[in-house]
C-alpha cells in the first residue's frame, strides 16, 4: 500500500455540486492529516487540518476514519474558485521529525 | 509581509552546470524543508532541517546539498545539472519538528535544465 494513496480524478461537476475526495493512509500510527490545494502554477496552499474524527470549514468538511484508514473531503455548492487540486498529507511511518507525505492530488474541474 | 520566499522564481540553465535557490522564511519557523515537484505533480520531501540541523536527508543524489546558516534560511545547491533536474522546488517551513504541523509553502522555483 502507498503511503498515501488518492484518486486523481479528474472529477468535473457544475457550480453548486457536491463533490467528495478519499483519501488512504498507509500509517495506522498517523494522529494529524492535513489537505491543501494547489491552483495551477502555484505553491501549495493548506486547506484544512484534520486531528480527530474530522473537521468543518464553511463548505469544506473533512472527514477521518481511523479504522479504515482514509480521509475524505467534502465540497458543498462547488465554486468555479474551487477548480484546483486537492492534496492529502500524512505523517510518513516511523518518525516525529514533520516528515509529511502527499498524495498524487485529485484534479477537480468546476464548470459552470 | 511574505512568509516564506524563495528565489529565483525561474531558473533556467545548462546541463552540467551549478545552481543555488535561496529561501527565507519570517514566520518565526523552527523546520524548513525542501520538496520537489516533478512533471507527474507528485511532491516528495528532499531535505528538512531543524534550528540549523539536518534531520532528514531522503534518497537525493549528493549533488544536491542543503545549507541552513540559521533557522530562517535555507539555501540549496545543485551541482553538475542534469536534465532530470528539471522540477518545481518548493521551500516550507513548520513550527516545531512534529509531524502534527502544517506546512508553509514558497512560491516555488521552476528550474530547466536544457
């Protein structure tokens, strides 16, 4: 298993959709997760920090299942600024020096 | 006001020769990192220093080679360029050495090597 594995999509949905993102770790260890968003040419941004069961943000929820081993994003009433890629990160095995690994991203295109 | 600034923007060079990418960070960080971003998007960790020492060095070929002066800068050399070289690095930085610290990322430096 990938250390943290996610669906790169692409996932294309109208203005107003709801959408969802999951997310596999690899770490049955791992206490703290994060998602950020890269836009296109840019840096990556941090979105949310999940460090129990989940987390909510406006549209945004994240969501965090320890016996499964995943993490997964909800947008509600997509945005076309929501267009971008969306990153999950989990603490890599066996260390507590920050060692963050990021998944592959899944693409999301917002349309009108 | 930028938190965490790294330059050049772009760099773009010849295979074989030698490159530095300079990073600042004023966040008050005691972690700084480097990570590199391939053409497949996939961003792996390279190096990371805490307070001036290095605590993790992943696979990189020793052409590459991190210096922190202090806690607020890290620098990255690459000698003898190859074309492989050719990414988006970005420098981050976290408060404290634990994995439960989110990461601020540079703006990134899109280096070509040709």
């Amino acid at each position: 298993r990938k250390e943290v594995e996610q669906d790169p999509g692409p996932f294309n949905v109208p203005e107003g959709a709801t959408v969802a993102f999951n997310c596999t770790y690899s770490n049955s260890a791992s206490q703290s997760f994060f998602w950020y968003r890269q836009d296109c040419r840019k840096e990556p941004k941090l979105l949310m920090s999940v460090y129990s069961s989940g987390n909510e943000d406006g549209r945004f929820t994240a969501q965090l299942n320890r016996a499964s081993q995943y993490i997964s994003l909800l947008i509600r009433d997509s945005k076309l600024s929501d267009s971008a890629t969306y990153l999950c990160v989990a603490p890599a095995g066996g260390t507590s020096y920050g060692k963050l690994t990021f998944g592959q991203g899944t693409i999301l295109t917002v349309h009108p | 006001d930028t938190a965490v600034s790294q330059t050049p923007k772009y760099l773009v060079t010849q295979m074989g020769n030698d490159k530095s990418i300079k990073c600042e960070q004023n966040l008050g960080h005691d972690t700084m990192y480097w990570y590199k971003q391939d053409s497949k998007k996939f961003l792996k960790i390279m190096f990371s220093y805490n307070n001036k020492e290095l605590i993790i060095n992943e696979t990189v070929p020793n052409r590459f080679s991190p210096k922190s002066p202090d806690k607020a800068h890290l620098n990255l050399h690459i000698n003898s360029l190859e074309l492989g070289d050719s990414a988006v690095y970005f420098c981050a930085s976290s408060q404290g050495q634990l994995y439960n610290s989110p990461l601020h990322f540079g703006n990134g430096t899109r280096l070509t090597v040709t």
